[in-house]
C-alpha cells in the first residue's frame, strides 16, 4: 500500500531525489532493474558496507559490479541516492526481497565498532520517511524475516534476509552477516521513532 501523502522532491542538478536530504548520484544501469511505477515497499534492509561510503559510491557506479543500494550514508551523516526508490536495487541477496524493499548502505564493517552518530541520526531520519512513505510498521523484525516477503513488513538487516534457497539461513544467497553485532538496533530503532512522531503528516 502506498501512502497518499506528498512528499517534496529536491532537485540536484536536473535529477529528482526521492528524498529531500539525499545527494544523487546515480548507480550504472547494468546494477538495478528499473521499475515503471511504485512499487509495494514492506521491507528497509540496513547493511554495512565494509569499508567506506567512497567505496559504495564507486562500486555501484561500475558496470561490473551488478550490485547496488538505494540509499548510501556516510560517517558523517551524508545521503547519497543511487537507485529512484521506484527502482529495485540488488542489495539483498534475494530477489523476491529486493522487488519488496529499500536497501540502505552504511559506512562501516559487521565486525568493527565504527557506526558514527551522525550516521545513525541520517539513517533514522531517512527510515522514518521511508516508514511513513510507505506504511510500515517501525519494528525490528525478530529472527529471519519470512521466505515470502508479503507475509511480513519491518526493518532487518541484511543478515536476517533469507537465502531463497535456503530460508531458514538469513543474508541472502551468500549469508552475509552485515550489519553486524556493532549496529546498535535498539538506539536506531528508539531514534526512527523519534523522528517519525516529529514528521508532520502530509508535509
Ligand atoms: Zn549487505
């Protein structure tokens, strides 16, 4: 279900970013699958990158990656946009989940403590758009999220996507494990709400 509510676009250059505070910078063609309409978004999936926002920027510009993510976030708290959220972008590892989501990249490493909180005020602030935008429920989905992504709706991350062929092992078809045990949820959660009470509606 989309939501009726407006929101502003804001012109970089001649691109409209779907969100106001993202700087556009587009993924190559070869890396998404381009959407004519809107499309039923029940899942934000939140990754790190390893290593950092540069080499999200950068490798999601080249043809030969065939991977991308909406949504990139720097330490500092920059947005980068990458792929129109009408878009499927191949983040997850799993098509039925990319069709069904928004993919957001953090700088960072699953095995590192280095989530600024500049990163993490950016990421909440754009999910709780996304959440409003699109209707889904500000939870933390628990465990592996299920094998038919319309059974379900929330925020995972990446490790708790299930592996099409295997679903009951989470991170997609390769198991990656990112965001990692450093990506505090409670914080990040308690702080989407915060910013989600602060949304006036329609605005
Ligand atoms: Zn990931």
């Amino acid at each position: 279900m989309i939501s009726t509510l407006n929101f502003p676009y804001h012109r970089v250059g001649e691109v409209l970013t779907d969100y106001g505070d993202a700087i556009w910078i587009p993924a190559n063609n070869n890396n998404f699958s381009q959407s004519d309409c809107a499309r039923d978004v029940r899942w934000i999936v939140i990754h790190s990158i390893e290593g950092s926002a540069d080499d999200a920027l950068n490798w999601f510009q080249n043809e030969k990656a065939k991977v991308s993510a909406h949504y990139v976030i720097d330490y500092n708290g920059k947005i980068y946009q990458m792929v129109r959220e009408k878009d499927i972008a191949w983040h997850a590892g799993n098509w039925k989940y990319n069709v069904y989501s928004i993919g957001i990249e953090h700088a960072g490493f699953a095995d590192k403590n280095m989530f600024t909180d500049e990163e993490y005020i950016a990421s909440a602030k754009l999910v709780a758009y996304l959440c409003r935008k699109y209707n889904i429920t500000i939870i933390h989905w628990e465990g592996i999220a299920p094998e038919d992504p319309t059974n379900g709706s929330g925020i995972i991350g990446h490790n708790q996507v299930p592996d099409p062929k295997n679903p009951k092992l989470g991170g997609g078809i390769n198991h990656h494990s990112d965001p990692g045990k450093f990506w505090n949820w409670d914080y990040f959660i308690n702080l989407v709400k915060k910013f989600y009470s602060q949304m006036s509606v329609g605005g």
